[in-house]
C-alpha cells in the first residue's frame, strides 16, 4: 500500500513536471517569435538578447559564490528584462506571436 502511495506521487510530480516543460516550450517558442518578428521595437530586441545572453552566459553578474545573492540575481535579472520587453512590444504582436505559439 505504501509502494502505491509513493508511485501515485512520483506520478503526479512527473505529470507536472512534464506540464512546467511543456509551458516552458511554449513561451521560448513565444520569445523567440517576437525577437524574429520585424515589428518588434529595436530596444525590446535588445532587451530579449540581453535576456537570452544572461540566462544561457556562464559568466554571471554577482557571482554564485556568495550566499543567495549569488544565485538570486538570474531568477530577478531574467524575469525583469523579459517584463520589460514585453512592455515594449506593441500589443498586436504580442497576440500575433502568442497564437503563432500555441498552433506550434
């Protein structure tokens, strides 16, 4: 009974897992849309570029070694540059390229 318990929770954690990997698809596929769109404002192109370099970069701004400072500065510096793209971008194509996105 408990082997069935903790089958059942691997499960539902791989079954959630795999919906986190599949949004993620999704909202790369979304980004890289609006980069390559040529409606795109040059500033929000940067600001993406910018993005892409920080998160995929070995080399980090405030270096990991120190205490939480280290680590916290790619989940706040990513996300903010992604919110201030998008704000950037005209509203038509944020909604053009997000249903490119979701056909695939």
């Amino acid at each position: 009974m408990l082997e069935r318990e903790r089958w059942l929770r691997l499960m539902r954690c791989y079954r959630r897992l795999l919906g986190v990997a599949r949004r993620l698809r999704k909202e790369v596929s979304f980004h890289r849309l609006v980069l390559c769109d040529p409606r795109t404002p040059r500033l929000a192109r940067a600001f993406l570029f910018i993005t892409i370099a920080c998160a995929m970069s070995p080399i980090d701004i405030i270096p990991d070694f120190l205490p939480v400072i280290g680590h916290l500065d790619d989940a706040i510096i990513v996300p903010l540059l992604v919110i201030a793209a998008m704000r950037l971008v005209p509203s038509e194509v944020i909604e053009d390229c997000r249903q490119r996105a979701l056909r695939g």
